[in-house]
C-alpha cells in the first residue's frame, strides 16, 4: 500500500496500491493500509493522528448582560424619528 503525501501539510491525500506520476510537491510514501485520507498526518517520516480539535464555547451572556443590551437597543429605537 502507498500513500500520497503532501508535504506541505503533512497531509495524507489518498492511499493506493500502486504508485502513479504526480506533480510537485507530492511524494509517494510505503503505508500500512490502516491511514485514512485526510485523518492521518505524515510527520517526520511516521503516521500519527492529528490533534483533537478544541472548541472554545462561548459562555452564555447573564440576564443582567442582556437587559443591558436591551436598553441600549431601546434607546436607539427610541432615538428613530
């Protein structure tokens, strides 16, 4: 099994049984056939899973956070002609 690299991104791009011509900056690389494209890194010559990505929640805004809102929206409306 081969898999294609890019090196760039230490992407893996697609998994093959045999290698075919492709441009710059790709290379072709032995795998084992338990890489999955786009879910596996290529990193200094070995496969590894990328990170997990972390995602920051965003607190809920109080009540008292949100009536100020409210009031400062209410004076624009009460600004309008």
């Amino acid at each position: 099994m081969k898999a294609l690299i890019d090196p760039r991104f230490n992407r893996v791009c697609e998994l093959s049984e045999i290698d075919f011509p492709v441009a710059d900056p790709l290379i072709w690389v032995d795998a084992t056939g338990s890489e999955t494209p786009d879910s596996t890194l290529y990193v200094d010559g070995r496969f590894v899973e990328p990170p997990p990505v972390v995602i920051a929640k965003t607190p809920e805004p109080t009540k008292a956070e949100l009536l100020t809102q409210i009031n400062a929206l209410m004076a624009k409306v009460g600004a309008l002609p």
